[in-house]
C-alpha cells in the first residue's frame, strides 16, 4: 500500500478541489441552479477495501464514478456518493 506524506496528500486534495469547484460551475451553468460541493478527502484503498466501505454503508443508492488514468501517476480514482448523505440530491 502507497502511504502519501501530509504535502502529498494536501497537494491531490488541492487538484480535486480545483476539479470539482470547475466541474460545479459548469453544472451550475447548466442547470442555472448554484451546485455545493464540499472539501475532498482522499484515502488509498484497495478494491477489497473499496468493496467493504460500500458494504459497511448498507445504503440504498450509492453513485461511483471510476477514472483511469496513466503517466506519470497511474492507477484508478473513485468518487462515491451515498445518497443518504446527500441533502438536496433529487432522484427522478
């Protein structure tokens, strides 16, 4: 397992920051709503790891969003929302 310095992992949560606050206002734009999103976190899990977080939620609705990607980083990124800790997320 990969353990991040606290500069390390300070700088990744800076680039998602910067990602989701872009992402955010292009979705406001669209839906011509304001979009709130919160402060990242980020942990390195293992698929295991993964798979037991879901688990241990026992939620009804859970959004996974997977990225690969490569160079000189590589590996695979997870976003997960639980929906029961999601306020104002709307379900059609």
């Amino acid at each position: 397992m990969i353990n991040l310095t606290e500069l390390q992992q300070d700088a990744i949560i800076e680039l998602l920051n910067i990602g989701m606050s872009r992402a955010a206002s292009a979705l406001s734009q669209m839906v011509g709503e304001e979009v709130y999103v919160s402060i990242p976190s980020v942990d390195l899990l293992s698929r295991h790891e993964v798979a037991v977080l879901i688990m241990e939620k026992n939620s009804e609705r859970i959004i996974a969003v997977q990225q690969q990607f490569s160079g000189l980083f590589w590996g695979d990124a997870m976003l997960l929302v639980v929906t029961d800790s999601v306020d104002g997320l709307k379900w059609g």
